[in-house]
C-alpha cells in the first residue's frame, strides 16, 4: 500500500463505530451482507441494447452467491435469441459476481445482468420476505402452460386504428367490433397449449381447435376482422 506524503504525516484518529451494512431482507431473514456468499434471492432484471431495438428480461434464483438458476426472455432481435440461449448455458453456477463480468455478448442480456444485480444487492427481490426462498425452477412459474414467454404485440396508425397481434392469452386470431367500429373483444389460440397437445399425438387440426378462446364481448361484435389481413 502506498501513501502520499500528506497522510504519511497526519496523526492517527481511533475510529470508534463500527456497525457494519444495513441488513438486507433475504428469504425471509435480515442479513449483513459483506460478500458475495451473503447474498440469496429471486429477482427479476430488465435490459436493452444501445439501439434500443430488442429488450432482455433476465430471472435468476440466487443461493448464496451462486447462480442456481436462470430464465432468459428475449425480443424485438433475432441475434439476441442466440445470445441468450448461450447465457442461459453459462449462468448458473457461477457467482453473481462471476456473472456481472462475464461477457453475454448480447447488451441487452448484459445490461439485464447489471440491473437484476442490483435488485438481488439491495435486498429488492421477489423473494426478500418469503422464508427459504423459492424452489430452483420456480422462474419457469412466469411462462405458464406450454412454457411459453408471455408476450403482448399491439400495432397501431392514425389512418387505421389499432391491430392486436398476441395477447398473454396466444396469437390473435380475429378482432371484434361494435357498431361504432370500436374493438369490443378478440378470438385467440394458446399457442402453448396447442402445442403440447400436438406433441401427445392429438391431431393438429383437433388441437387448433380446441384451444381456441374468446376475450372480452367477442360474440356481441357488429363485426370481426382479421388483424393481419384487413
């Protein structure tokens, strides 16, 4: 250790308080978190790219510094799938302190792990009063059946009006208008479900079908229109 001349020559002052960090809540206990093992957790992140074009959002469930597990959600950029299916490989078991040097390639997954290292630092997480945590694999509880992303996909024009695309519900299928051409409800189908149906043997067509829903006042509409189409 090297000091300049100035301290070298100023007398020593007892330092008397020694408190140590506020404790953070974590699982359900208040700890004095001095290292990185001290630290557990839930937490969720949110991260974009300098462009601004795509967004991350990353879930990790921490145990004592390690990363136990890890849900990666991407949009809006191709690349960034590939991104984070390299992340989601990478991230656990390592420490967070690990993680928030390691290069994810993506900004937006990197910017993810900047921000939910901060929730997980100051005690803001999902998990802050809940007693032990939660279970590792209790991220996937936030993508629902088919483990499937929620995602909600809306455009819009002056000139047109308002399209839906995707609901948390599934993939819009048609819009429902009333008289005055207002939008009044939609029909969809839970991607998700439809899937899993496929995947056990169910024809594809029954499995469409079956899993096609309705939102809001759809069969009250004056009329309907296909969102991609008209």
């Amino acid at each position: 250790m090297n000091y300049s001349h100035e301290v070298e020559n100023m007398c020593v002052v007892a330092k008397g308080c020694d408190h140590g960090p506020a404790p953070i809540p974590e699982e359900g206990k208040w700890v004095q978190s001095k290292q990185i093992s001290d630290i557990s957790g839930l937490s969720h992140g949110i991260g974009w790219c300098a462009p601004q074009q795509g967004a991350c959002k990353l879930t990790l469930n921490v145990k004592n510094g390690i990363i136990e597990e890890a849900l990666v959600e991407t949009l809006g950029c191709s690349g960034m799938t590939h991104s984070a299916a390299m992340a989601a490989e990478i991230l656990q078991g390592k420490t967070l302190l690990e993680a928030l040097n390691t290069d994810l390639v993506c900004d937006a997954i990197n910017v993810a792990m900047r921000e939910i290292f901060k929730q997980l630092a100051y005690g803001r997480t999902q998990t802050a009063f809940s007693e032990g945590g939660l279970p590792v694999g209790a991220s996937l509880e936030d993508l629902g059946k088919g483990l499937r992303s929620q995602v909600g996909t809306m455009f819009g024009t002056k000139l047109k009006g308002v399209r839906y695309l995707e609901m948390s519900e599934g993939y819009v299928l048609e819009i429902a208008l009333d008289k005055n051409k207002e939008v009044i409800g939609y029909k969809f189908v839970h991607i998700g479900k439809m899937m899993e149906a496929i995947r056990n043997g169910v024809d594809p067509k029954v499995a469409y079908e079956k899993n096609i829903g309705t939102y809001g006042r759809f069969a009250d509409a004056d009329s309907y229109i296909d969102p991609r189409k008209a």
